[in-house]
C-alpha cells in the first residue's frame, strides 16, 4: 500500500511555515519596523529641532502623514543636519590676526 504524504508548494514547508503564514509574518515584521521607524523620527524631531515653529510643523506632519511623513522628516531634515555638519567640519575655522 501506497503511503501518502501531503505536499505543500513553496520552499517554506520545510520550516513548518505555509505561504500564508510567512506573509503574515513578513507584514507584521514590516508594520512592526515601519512603527518603530516613525517613532524613531519623531523622537529625533522632539530632541534635535532647535525652531519650536519648525518643530511643530514637523511634529504635525509626522503624526498626521505618518507613511510620508517620517521618511519625508528624514531624507530633508536628519539627512540635511548630517550633510551641514559634516560640510563645516570639513573646512577650518581661519585664524584670527592679532
């Protein structure tokens, strides 16, 4: 007698995970990083924002616009400092003359 095994497709079967169980994982991983990205950001515009016109503004884009907003807070803001600062280190400050 012919035993029967049941066959999955996908090369997840072998660790006991069907595909829908891995993409459930996969999403939740990812809105689980996307969160904690966002919150990232804004922390870092509460601490690091040194206009409280500007901080607010970015607050409100943050909470409100969260799927643009924080990678938006990012790429023009947290970028935009790194570049600035590395930009004044890189030259030096002339000497006075006395």
């Amino acid at each position: 007698m012919r035993s029967t095994i049941p066959v999955t497709s996908g090369d997840f079967a072998v660790m006991g995970l069907g595909g829908g169980e891995f993409l459930g994982l996969f999403f939740l991983f990812l809105v689980l990083g996307g969160f904690v990205f966002w919150l990232w950001m804004l922390i870092d515009c509460l601490m690091n924002e040194r206009d409280s016109a500007q901080k607010l503004v970015w607050v409100i884009v943050i909470i409100f616009v969260s799927l643009i907003g924080a990678p938006l807070y990012f790429f023009l803001r947290k970028l935009g400092r790194k570049r600035s600062s590395r930009r004044l280190r890189d030259y030096p400050m002339p000497r006075s003359r006395r």
